[in-house]
C-alpha cells in the first residue's frame, strides 16, 4: 500500500473516531428518542406525517450542538455574573448520566421562546459526575449556586425544574434553604424519591456501572431517600413553596411510578395525572410547554411591578 494512501486512510479514520466522541459526548443519539417521542406524541394527537417529523427534527436537532451561555460547567466555571435587576431565576437539573445537551436544552429553548431573557436569570448546571456519586456531592455545587444568586438578588422567584435524579438535587436545595425568605417553585418530572426497583432488583450488576454511593441511594427505602422525604415534610416559615409533580405510564427505568408522588410539606401541591404513550426520557417532550406557561403565571406573581 502506498505511504500516501496509508496516511490518508489513517486520517481519515482518526477523523471519524473523533467525530463518533463528539456525537456520543454531545447525546446525538438522543435526539433520536426526542424524535421517537414526538412519532408517538403525533400519532397520539392522529396527526403524524412526515413533513411534521422532518420540520420537529429541524427544530430540535440544532440544540443538541448549540452552544448556550446559560448551560454552566463546574469544573470550569468559577463565578455567575447574574443579571442586573433579574426578576428571577430557572434552574434546570438534568438526570443521571445524563448532559444538558438534551433535557435541559429542551426546557431553556422552551424558556427562550416565552420569557423575555433580558428579565430573567437561567442556568443548566452541568451535575457533577453525571449524577454519579451522592446526593450530597451532587448538589453542593448547585447549592451555592443558588445562595450565591438569593445573596445578589434577595426575595426573587426561583423555579427549578428536574428530571429523575435531579428531581432529588431539586429538593435537597430546597429543603437546606427552607430557613430563607424565597418564593421556589419545583416541577419534578420522574422524580426518584423513592429510588428504583430496576436498581433494587440488579443492584449487584448496577454497581460495576454506577458508583456504589448512588447504588445505596437508589435502592428502595433508602436511608438517604427516606431522609430526604422526611426533610420535605418540615414546616415552611418563610416565603412559600410550589411542588408538581409529573410521571409517565411506561417508566422502564422507574417501574414503582407511585414514589415519583412524594409527600411534601407546601403551600401548593399538585399532582398531576400520569402521562400516558410515554416513558422515563421522553415525559418532557408531552410537558414542557405545559410547565413553562403555567411558571411564566406563577413567576408574575411575585413581579415587582404587581407588588406596587
């Protein structure tokens, strides 16, 4: 084989192994389960065609590799500049082994497309080790996060909105922060409140696959979890507190869908009915809009110009 050749074919191959990382860090295979979610959405709704799936690939596939300011790295970053005078703040916490790339890209563009962004403040934190390690650890970044934005802009809104595991982070935040004057909203989509009968039941083989930390966390009646809950039940004596709480019918990766409805001690509570035709990853794809115009409701509630 001619030298030329050789050193052609190895660049070539070189470049589509790193193409092939690029795609699998940056979940493009995910949008393939966005679009397989919007084939079902549609024929649910009797109103699937092709040009409507190419149209919602189209829409949704730039997303997946659009850089966004908003999406926030730990590892990297060491401060948020906030915005001046926010009215606000979203928090948007993906799941575990999960990347904002996906879920939280699909609520930021849904904030973007009804919010004015010169308003508000938005982050979708990168969670540290995918989700892979303790609660705690975690949520600690996110945490003074958090502080960090009520210390520069005290008695401001805050909504956070979660998937699966970082429906836990959500909650964890909210309940070391109770002791605060703040109005939070939370919209827990296949929270993990109650861990997951998939882990209890393959828990010997999870734990050559997931750090055995999260292994414990999420195993049934876990103490950590069972901890959690509890702390969700304290008394609220400053501010006000907002839960809703959504779950799918086909949730293969949290079968015991009834933990997803937790207990919690707040102002409002709602649970809403279980999602049907859809499963763990897709549920955002059916709820999404819904959260946004129901928070956009909620955040005016507390806009100083109504306060007057």
């Amino acid at each position: 084989m001619p030298y030329a050749l050789f050193a052609g074919l190895c660049v070539e191959l070189t470049f589509l192994y790193h193409t092939f990382l690029y795609l699998y860090k940056n979940q493009f295979f995910g949008a393939i389960t966005i679009y397989y979610a919007n084939i079902k959405y549609m024929n649910q709704n009797k109103s699937s065609n092709f040009k409507n799936n190419i149209d919602y690939i189209k829409n949704i596939a730039p997303l997946i590799f659009k850089k966004n300011d908003e999406i926030i790295d730990f590892s990297k970053k060491e401060t948020q500049k906030w915005k001046e005078n926010s009215d606000g703040l979203y928090v948007i916490i993906h799941g575990l082994k999960s990347r904002p790339c996906l879920f939280g890209k699909i609520i930021l563009n849904t904030v973007k497309k009804n919010i004015k962004m010169e308003k508000y403040d938005i982050v979708v934190p990168k969670v540290p080790f995918e989700g892979n390690c303790s609660l705690k650890n975690a949520s600690t970044p996110i945490y003074y996060l958090i502080l960090d934005y009520i210390d520069k802009n005290p008695n401001k809104p805050i909504h956070m909105i979660g998937s699966s595991n970082g429906c836990r982070i959500c909650s964890y935040i909210e309940t070391k922060i109770r002791h605060i004057d703040i109005n939070i909203r939370i919209s827990a989509l296949s929270g993990a409140y109650g861990g997951s009968t998939l882990v209890e039941n393959y828990s010997t083989v999870l734990s050559y696959m997931l750090h055995k930390d999260l292994v414990e966390d999420m195993k049934l009646n876990s103490k950590v979890n069972n901890k959690l809950k509890k702390k969700m039940l304290m008394p609220i004596t400053k501010g006000s507190r907002y839960y809703e709480f959504y779950a799918s019918t086909n949730d293969l990766v949290i079968p015991n869908i009834s933990d997803c409805f937790p207990d919690v001690n707040a102002n409002t509570v709602v649970n809403h009915e279980l999602i049907e035709n859809t499963g763990h990853i897709n549920l955002v794809h059916f709820v999404h809009e819904e959260i946004l115009n129901n928070s956009i409701e909620w955040m005016s509630l507390f806009d100083a110009n109504n306060l007057l």
